[in-house]
C-alpha cells in the first residue's frame, strides 16, 4: 500500500524502519519541527526526520499539520492508509478521512484503557502488571476509535517508563505491520470501544514530578519509575535551613524486618552503601540513584557522601 507516515519521537522510530523494509511504499513522511535543544539552544531534528532523511524519505515539518497547504499536499500524494504514531498534534478530521483506509494509529496501551498522551508513564505510576499495543482507526474523539489488533506484554516490577516504551515501540513496529497487512487483505476485524471502561492517561508536566512521601512505599516506587526519565521525579533536601531540589531517577522498596517501623514520611533514617532510606507512610524506600539539579546522574551513595547527609534530615 501507499503510506504516509506522520510520527515523531524516537518512540515512532522503530514503526518507521518496519515500514520502510516491508512491501509497502512511503510516499512521504510528516513530522515536527525542529526544536531547541541544550544550554545553547541548537535546533535539532526529531527522531524521526533524523531517520526518514538517512532512508531518502521526503520529510515535511508543518507547525500545524492542518494547515490547508498541508492537507492539499497529502491529497495530492493520495495514501491508501496514514500511520500515525506519536505525532503530537491534533488531526482534523479532514486528514482522517482523507486515505482510502483512513489513519491508523499506534497507541501505548490496552485501550480502552489510558487513553492520552502519557499511557506509559500512567501504567508503571499506577502500578499495572500488564500493558500493551493497540492499533485503531482514528476518530474525531482521542484515542476513542474502532480497534484492529492489540498485543500485550507484562511490565517488570522494577521497569521504568523509559525501559518499557523501548519494549512498547518495538511491538508497536510488529503491531502496526500486522494491521496494515489485515487492512489489505480485507481480514481485518474492527472492534468497538467499551466505553465504560475507559481511564485517562493526561500530559504529565514537570511540576507534576514532585514526590508524596505521605504515600506507601510501592507507591513512591511505582511513581518514581513511572516519572523516568521524563519528566523525573523530584524532592528537595531540607537541612540547615535551607531546601534543594534533587531528582530522583531510583528507589528500592524496602524489605528489612522494621520496614513498618513509623517515622515522619520523607524522614532519611538510614545511610549506607545500599542507598538513602527514606521513610514512607507505610514503610521506607531506598533511593538509589539521583541527579542534583543542575549536575550529573549519581549514586545515592555519592550524593550522601558529597553532601555530608544524616539521618533524620528531610525530603519533602
């Protein structure tokens, strides 16, 4: 089939090199503009114009992909089927309906489940066991389309966010292939939504990073893994007075004997080669790995030694 392929982040890369190598034709490939980057501000390419460029791909970046110039082009390029995977702007309906077989989009979980832009992160914050891939035709309502295949994986206990939308992209590569391969010949079997079993999986912003010490140990843990890498989460050290902000990148849940012991959460009350216990409300966590603000990713143990920390000085 003719394809355009509209994505953005390295999350779409691999559903763009499964493409590329199978039978089917890129017409053209549609992705963001190139944003600042670094201290300096260096514009630099998404992911995958990175990619489509190398493959001899032709890359168009609106900054609105429903501009009427752009859709008078995709017309022109006249797709049997638009896959769509991690872009980051909305759609207009006109594009959706545009292909012969519509837009096909990959989208990081079991939906209905966690319909969103951050499916991932919700998952690992929220503690599931299982996520997954499903492909749908797109509508007007987000993520709320008719389903063509879904694939589910188990998430490890101690995965991060980042870890599992490495495993999550590459199933969604094999997972979109096998739709348009259904698509072409006429296999396919759409599913409806069941609305009533809908959850949500909102942007997550920088200021939402902050950690709840006044919550159970698993679930910092969980949310400590489901903020990494972005947009982190964070605390800050309370000591002499003064208060500053570290990340914290990862934790361990803590399984010693006085795990129930009560402390004030946010409490450090043990420093060692293992990490920085911290006390929850129910339980401790260790934290394992932080990055200051402002400087490089180190140890737990590091950080405690370079910053002189004791017990029953403060996270909060």
């Amino acid at each position: 089939m003719n394809v355009v392929f509209i994505g953005t982040p390295e999350f779409a890369v691999p559903s763009l090199k499964c493409l590329s190598e199978s039978k089917h034709n890129i017409l053209a490939v549609v992705t963001q503009t190139d944003k600042p980057k670094g201290r300096k501000g260096k514009p630099c390419a998404p992911p995958v114009k990175s990619v489509a460029i190398d493959a001899g791909f032709h890359v168009i970046q609106p900054d609105d992909v429903n501009d009427n110039l752009i859709i008078e082009k995709l017309k022109g390029l006249n797709p049997d089927v638009i896959a769509v995977v991690a872009f980051g702007q909305k759609i207009s309906s006109e594009i959706l309906n545009l292909p012969k077989y519509r837009c096909v989009n990959v989208h990081a979980s079991l939906l209905p489940k966690y319909r969103g832009a951050a499916p991932i992160n919700w998952a690992v914050i929220n503690g599931e066991e299982e996520s997954g891939i499903t492909t749908i035709i797109m509508s007007e309502k987000m993520d709320a389309g008719e389903m063509i295949v879904q694939k589910s994986l188990t998430i490890d206990l101690e995965e991060t966010a980042g870890e599992l939308g490495d495993r999550l992209s590459r199933l969604g590569a094999e997972t979109l292939l096998e739709s348009l391969m259904q698509i072409e010949t006429g296999s396919v079997k759409y599913t409806q939504q069941d609305e009533e079993l809908v959850s949500l999986a909102p942007k997550i912003k920088k200021e939402d990073g902050l950690i709840n010490w006044n919550q159970d140990e698993k679930e910092i843990h969980d949310f400590v893994r489901g903020m990494n890498p972005r947009p982190s989460a964070y605390t800050s050290l309370i000591r002499n007075n003064s208060k500053e902000r570290i990340i914290i990148l990862k934790t361990e849940r803590d399984n010693s004997p006085d795990a129930g012991t009560v402390n004030v959460p946010g409490t450090i009350t043990d420093i060692s080669n293992r990490g920085i216990k911290t006390a929850a409300r129910n339980g401790s966590v260790w934290i394992k790995e932080v990055k200051p603000e402002g400087k490089r990713m180190m140890s737990a143990t590091a950080f405690s030694r370079g910053h002189d920390l004791k017990v029953n000085y403060l996270f909060q």
